[in-house]
C-alpha cells in the first residue's frame, strides 16, 4: 500500500518528483559564481527540457549571494535543487555532495563559471547511453579543443596535462574539462580525494571501466573571476599526480565476481 501511494500521482503534486522516474541528474558545483549561477540553471533548463531529469546545484560556501541567486529560483524551477557546504571543502568535495544527493542513475557534470556549455549534455549522454556502447562504459568526458582562457592559463594546463597523461596512460588530453556524463555508480567506487575530479579518467580506468571523450564548446566568463591560479593549481596536480599513480600501482580487479 505505501508502494502504491509513492506511485500514485495524487500524493506527488506538481513540481515534485519520484526518484524513480528521474534519469538524469546534472550535478553543478558553485562558489562566488553571483551573475553566472542562475542563468547557467535557466540555460539547463532549456536544453533538458521535455527530459526527466534533475539538476542539483552544490554551493561550497560562497561569500557573495550566489546561494540566494539559486534559492530564488526554486519557485519557477521545480527541477532545481540547491545543496549548500557549511563550510568551504572544494570543487571535488562539492562534486561528491552533488552525486550522492542524486537520484538518477546517470549524472552529467559542468563548470559552476558558465564556461562548459550545457547544450553538450545531450551529446555526452547520447555516446554513454547508446546501444552498442560497450557494457563496461564508464564514463564520456568533454574534450575542449578551442579554449576560452588565457594563453597562460592554457599553457600551464597544457604543460599539466602532457605530464599527467604520460604517467597514468589515462588518455585524457583535458582533465580540466568540468563537463562530464558518467554512471552514478561507476563513480562511488571511486576512491575520494580532494581534486580527485581532475583525475577521474585514470581512476575510472583503475576500477575496470572504459572512459571516452567527445569534442565540446567551451565559453568565456561572463561574470566574476577564476578560483585557481596557474602556479597553484600546477603544484597541486603535480602532488595529486604521485598519489593516483601510487593508487593505481596498488589497483587488483578481481575479473567480475560470481555468486555462488
């Protein structure tokens, strides 16, 4: 019986959605992202429209009003949710919030800034979930070949990214992509760390799953500014690069497991 009432349309008025009935859930991470956080939302409304889906906005404790630029909107999008840290624990951290939060089986991922383009969703989503995928697809992450940035910025990205993708083989040519499509699963077997989202293609290779990338847009900022710079973020993946390595030296797959 309470199955029944969880079904039944008349317990679940408009604007509220089941569990069961939503596929896909975007998952946005956002700190000081006033100007940027809203119009990203009404731009993924627009592009998901007509799906069932969620999107679920994480803030990592900002000190402007971006959580109340999001809280306003609740009202005219019953599809938006909107996490909020206590404290300030980072992208990756905000990231995990957003996936265990999620109640779809496939999550899809973007920049909180508005420089990944929502309308790649559908695309990512379309290469994970066709037919002849092969059954062991993790992952479809986003490939920006025309960035954005600053030459110092892609430079030091670049310089990044040549050194990570030589010591994992992980394939990856853009780490930093925040735009992702991946099974919710998939990734909470993943081992956490902080940062660990700019590692996600060599762990999911870690875990026995396939990763493939797709071409994507990618959009200069129209309000605010970077939360990383060039020599901070170089130093950390350099010191993040020494733990994946180690993890994946230490990787064992048992090869499936049978239940007997």
């Amino acid at each position: 019986m309470a199955q029944e009432r969880l079904r039944d349309p008349a317990f679940h008025p408009p604007g509220t959605y089941l569990a069961e009935s939503i596929e896909f859930s975007v998952v946005v991470p956002v700190m000081n992202e006033e100007g940027n956080a809203a119009d990203l939302a009404r731009e993924i409304a627009a592009v998901l429209d007509g799906r069932s889906y969620e999107m679920i906005f994480v803030d990592d404790a900002s000190r402007d009003d971006t959580r109340a630029e999001l809280a306003a909107l609740k009202a005219e999008m019953p599809a938006l949710r909107v996490l909020g840290h206590r404290s300030n624990a980072g992208q990756s951290r905000a990231v995990r919030s957003g996936v265990l939060a999620a109640r779809a089986p496939v999550i899809g991922t973007l920049d909180g800034d508005g420089q990944n383009d929502p309308a790649d969703l559908p695309k990512l989503l379309a290469k994970l979930t066709r037919p002849e995928a092969p059954p062991n697809l993790g992952m479809v992450a986003g490939n920006r070949l025309k960035r954005r940035d600053n030459w110092s910025k892609r430079a030091a990205s670049r310089i990044a990214n040549n050194i990570r993708r030589a010591a994992l083989k992980d394939n990856a040519v853009d780490s930093g992509s925040g735009v992702k499509v991946f099974k919710r699963d998939a990734f909470l077997r993943l081992p956490y760390f902080d940062h660990m989202h700019r590692f996600m293609a060599a762990l999911m290779l870690r875990e026995g799953y396939a990763v493939e990338f797709l071409e994507v847009n990618h959009r200069q900022r129209s309000a605010g500014r970077s939360k990383y710079t060039n020599l901070g973020r170089l130093a950390a993946n350099m010191t993040d690069l020494w733990g994946v390595m180690w993890l994946r030296s230490r990787a064992r797959l048992p090869g499936g497991t049978d239940e007997l």
